[in-house]
C-alpha cells in the first residue's frame, strides 16, 4: 500500500509485478476484503490454522502441497505462473504428484537383527558375514570359559619347579656351589676342608713308626690345627642358619600352596569327567576361529593362556561366551 485517501474512500496499492499502482475503491475495500496479512515460508506455516491463504506455487511436491493447501479454513489460492490455464493445470499435476521426500534407510524394508539370519543371507557381504560368526564363536568360548572350574596344572608344574630349586639351593649351601658360590660360606667350607685335610694327615702320621721327635712335632701342629676345623665349623653355622631357615620357610609356604592347588586339581578333574563335551566344544571353536582369523586376514594377537589350561590341550583359547552354548555345564 502505498497511500489512503480518506475523503475520497480509496487505497494505494503498488503491485508486485509490474510495479503499477492501483486505487482500489468502494467495494474493493470493504471490511470483508481486506484484512491483515502476513507471508511466511511453507515450512513455517506447518501447524497454523488461518481463514484464507495465498500460496505462491514455486515447487517442492506433494508434500509442501499439503502443508499449504491445508492451512485455510474457507479458502486458499493458488498462483502459478503459465501461458494458460491448461498449462497451470498441468504444471500443478505435475509438480504435486512428485514425491520430493527425503529416503531413509527404513524405507528399504525392516532390518535384520537375528545374527543366525544375518550370517545365512545372501544380502550382506561375505566379509561382514565372517566378522558376525567370528564375534559370536568368539563370545561362545567365553562362555564355556567362564563355567570351566579353574585348572591349576600350570601352578602345579611351577610350584614343583620352585621346590626342586629350593632342593638345589639346599645342597648348594651345604657345598659353596651354584648361587653361593661366591658367597661368605663358600669361603669358611674351602676353610674348613683345608684344615680337615691336614688334621687327617697329622693324624696318619702319628699312627705311624716315626721317632719321638717327629711324633713331638706332629702333636704341636695337630694343636694348630684342630682349632682351625671349630672355628671354621662354627662360622659355617653362623653363615648358613639364616639362609637356611629361609630355605626351611620357603619350603613350608609352597607345601602348603601345593595341598591347596592339589585339591582345586581334583575339582577340576572331576567336572572335567563329567562334562567331556566342553573340550570337544572348546577344540572346535578353536578351530573354526582361527579359520575365520584367516579369511579375515587377521594375525590373533599373542593370547594368554587362561590359569592352569595346558598347552597340549586348549593352547590357543582365549576366553568367550555365546548364547547358543547348548551345554550343561553347571557346576
């Protein structure tokens, strides 16, 4: 609007199109004509309720088309630019019968959620198949793992390892070998066995038919002597007690230790006897993992043998579960 003229009863209004400007008068401007308006995108008017409405027809199809010629409750009109009528027919079919609606994933049907179901389809890629039943074997092994009573076989082996150490150390102190070859004891035993030695040797020669002078001087060097061997004696007892009675400590800690994974060993090969298949399961599953490591291409990082699993046995387990375990396996 560009003016009022209230004594003569008109409006000034400035077209959009060409710019001219037009009276309107009379009954062009009557209260049931005009009235406040307002221009608002399509999108912006979803959820409005107006009395009439003016769409610009620029596009969008079907779906814009609703939103706009759904908004009036008496009447909506539509301007379509065309050489005629028929040509805006055409054009307003055209356009509203295109569905312009963005794609969503959902729309190419239900997806698949079961993994035995996406395993067998010949709709998803080989390599994602592998990956899917490699995490589910893997998942079922640490199923049967985590029922598995444990097995101490490895702790045994290596307690009894320890104890004939403990058994070499204990020779070797009684001796100045192995790791006391350098140490204080060893010194007082070379000691020790020289003045033995030479107690013996005096001892031979007295026994023999020597003259009194010599036999004289043999006594006085057996008084030299003998000391020597009590001294070196006592040393030896003073250098050994404390490492033998950490010998003897350590001896009573792994005898305890062993009566203890003694007895988890019998549990162990108790349930073992009774639940046969859980190895036969475990070896298969192995199997069948490490195949799909190499259709996969993948190198297993190096795995850690669970607690007391012997490597003749399950070696290259690692541990996983699974829901199609199919076992008794309760303890």
């Amino acid at each position: 609007m560009v003016g009022v003229k209230a004594d003569a009863n008109s409006l000034l209004v400035r077209m959009d199109d060409d710019n001219e400007i037009v009276r309107l008068e009379g009954s062009e401007i009557a209260a049931d004509r005009l009235a406040h308006a307002y221009a608002v995108t399509v999108h912006r008017s979803q959820g409005s309720t107006v009395e009439r409405a003016h769409a610009w027809e620029d596009g969008g199809g079907r779906e814009l088309a609703y939103v706009k010629m759904s908004r009036a409750k008496e009447r909506t009109s539509v301007y379509v630019v065309a050489d005629s009528l028929e040509q805006a027919t055409d054009d307003l079919r055209r356009e509203w019968g295109t569905d312009r609606r963005l794609g969503w994933v959902l729309d190419t049907g239900t997806p698949m959620t079961d993994p035995a179901e996406i395993e067998a389809s010949r709709f998803v890629t080989r390599p994602m198949r592998d990956a899917l039943r490699h995490g589910r074997l893997l998942a079922e092994r640490e199923a049967i793992l985590a029922v598995i009573p444990h097995d101490p076989s490895a702790e045994i082996r290596a307690a009894e390892l320890q104890r004939s150490r403990l058994e070499k150390d204990r020779k070797d102190l009684a001796t100045g070998a192995g790791r006391y070859l350098d140490h204080p004891v060893a010194h007082a035993l070379r000691e020790l066995s020289v003045a033995e030695r030479n107690v013996a040797r005096v001892e031979r020669n007295l026994g023999g038919s020597a003259g009194r002078k010599d036999k004289r001087a043999w006594r006085a060097e057996l008084d030299e002597w003998r000391p020597k061997v009590a001294s070196a004696a006592r040393l030896i007892a003073d250098l050994t007690a404390p490492e033998r009675a950490r010998l003897d400590n350590d001896e009573e800690h792994l005898r305890k230790h062993l009566d203890g994974v003694w007895r988890q060993h019998e549990a162990y090969q108790s349930w073992a006897s009774r639940h046969p298949e859980a190895e036969r399961r475990l070896n298969h599953l192995t199997m069948e993992i490490d195949s799909l490591d190499d259709a996969l291409d993948r190198k297993p990082p190096g795995r850690d043998l669970p607690p007391g699993l012997r490597p003749d046995r399950w070696a290259q387990m690692t541990r996983g579960q699974d829901r199609d375990l199919g076992l008794d396996l309760g303890r």
